[in-house]
C-alpha cells in the first residue's frame, strides 16, 4: 500500500511558455463571470443572448469573458454556438474532481490519521478507505494515487515504443536513484536521464557487451543528438567522470530499478536482439531485489572506452 506518495512538480524542468500559459488559466478562472460561462457552456452555448438572460450579464461582460476563453483555447466556436474544446473538457473535468475533494475535505483529515495508524493491515485499510470514499470520484481518485494499492500494480508492455514512453516519464518522477542494466541504446532515455542526473538523482548505466555495443557506440557518437553532446561535454568540463556513471557487462536482458519502488525487466526475445516484451512492477520487495542483482554486476563490470 502507498502511503502519501504524490508526484513532483518540477518547475526548473519546465518550459516557461507552459508555467505562463498555466499562471493565465488560473488569472481568468479567477474571475466569477468567467467561471459561470464556462460551466454553462458544459452542454453547448447556442444562444448568447440567452446566455446572457440567464447568466443575468451585460454583453460587455460576456463578451470579454467568452472572448478570454475562446483565446485560450477552451472554447471554441462551431456551427452551432460555443462549446469545450479537449482542453476545455479536460479543465471541467479537473474542476469537478477539485470540488468533489473540497467537499470532502473533512474525509481526508480523518483518512490522513488513519494512514499515519499502524493498527489496521494493509486489507483493512483498503476496505475502510473505500468507505469513506462513499460515492465521492474525486475522493476515490486521490485515495487510488495515495493509499489504496491499485490493480495496476504490475504493467505488461508489448510495445518498444510503449516501453520507452514509461520509462521515461518514471525517470522524470524519480527522486533518489535509476539503475539501468540495458540491451539497447536509446536517445530519447539518455536525455531523460541527463536531466534527471543534473537535479541530483543518481543514475548508473550497464551497457550488454552482446551485439558489438561497444562498437556501435563509437559510431553512434555521431549520430547523438545536439542535446546529448552539450551536456556531455558540460560534464567532462566539471570533471565528472563518465565511468562512474556508465559501465559494460554480459546480460541477457535489460531492466532497470527506480527510487526502491519501480522496476522495469525485459523477458528476453527468442529472436536475438529484438524486443519481445517487458513489465514494469510497482513493489518495494522486487525492487529491491533488482537492485541488489544490479549491485553485484556493477561492481563486476569494466569501464567503457569512449575515445
């Protein structure tokens, strides 16, 4: 069962257009007339001035506001009137599950002193959190990210594509370690994971001697992306050493552990070389586990000659 785990914001890892865009959402919805046109827009605008009777507004203030929203992308204007765009629907939505929480307020003082219990047993636990949950979604949806340990525990991915996307979202939450063992050498992880390397998190890297990767890393040199050679030169330049973060070994498959809690393995390919499919698992034990396996390759493992 999770207790009180909740995701990080990071705001130094974010565009600035994104923390404007979302700082202007927050200054419109603000404003009580804007508010009340958008929820009313829930089933269509198909009469503003109808609208306008029944929201009991000028037409200068209507306007304004209903232009406010049209600029931002939450509403849109059809054939038939004014309705949400997904953007739109995806803000109703977050709206309903906000006020559904403030509503409930008082439920989550008393579920926080549960939790903080040690009396109940993770099943009891689960049975007592799902009753005070009642008939709450938005209640229900923070106790499934906080408390209750899901069905969505174990992740089987098919999908190499699927895989990376993950993995790379689970290295931009991380908080304390990456350790990844892997067959493959993926750009699109490298970045994510030198971003996560500079706000502190420690990563290791083993790379499979299989394949000939020692060679088509002397090649891919030149196919790196711009964003990877910066940063690599940056870390040459502050003296860190690439061998204490990336070292070579014999592994059949590749996995990776995250922050004691999630683990990514790969069931090896009967073909040589090729995906064939992964899970990834949310369990302190496993991880564990990975981890100690990780552990005893690494200290096993040669240094990589890059030059």
């Amino acid at each position: 069962m999770e207790r009180g785990r909740i995701n990080r914001i990071d705001l130094e890892n974010t565009r600035e257009d994104i923390i404007r865009f979302g700082l202007q959402l927050f200054d419109i919805f603000s404003n009580i007339d804007t508010l009340r046109i958008f929820l009313y827009a829930y089933d269509g605008i198909r009469s503003s001035k109808r609208a306008m009777e029944e929201l009991g507004l000028t037409p200068k203030r209507y306007y304004s506001r209903l232009r406010e929203l049209v600029e931002m992308g939450v509403l849109k204007k059809g054939e038939g009137g004014y309705e949400y765009t997904p953007l739109g629907k995806a803000l109703y939505q977050l709206g309903y599950y906000l006020l559904d929480i403030l509503k409930n307020r008082e439920k989550l003082k008393l579920i926080g002193e549960l939790m903080r219990s040690d009396i109940l047993r993770p099943k009891e636990a689960e049975q007592i959190l799902d009753i005070i949950s009642g008939k709450s979604e938005g209640l229900e949806l923070v106790l499934r990210s906080l408390y209750i340990k899901g069905r969505s525990d174990i992740r089987k991915i098919t999908d190499y594509e699927k895989l990376v996307n993950y993995l790379r979202e689970d290295i931009e939450s991380a908080h304390d370690f990456i350790y990844l063992a892997s067959r493959y050498i993926d750009t699109r992880i490298i970045e994510t994971g030198i971003v996560a390397l500079e706000r502190g998190v420690d990563i290791k890297v083993l790379l499979s001697k299989e394949e000939g990767l020692t060679n088509k890393l002397t090649k891919l040199k030149l196919l790196l992306s711009p964003i990877i050679l910066k940063k690599l030169l940056e870390m040459l330049s502050c003296g860190i050493e690439i061998n204490k973060l990336v070292k070579e070994f014999e592994f059949s498959y590749s996995f990776c552990v995250i922050d004691d809690e999630i683990t990514y393995f790969e069931f090896p390919s009967i073909i040589k070389g090729e995906f064939s499919i992964a899970f990834r698992v949310k369990d302190t034990n496993i991880s564990l586990k990975f981890k100690d396996h990780f552990n005893k390759l690494w200290n096993r493992a040669t240094n990589i000659n890059f030059l």
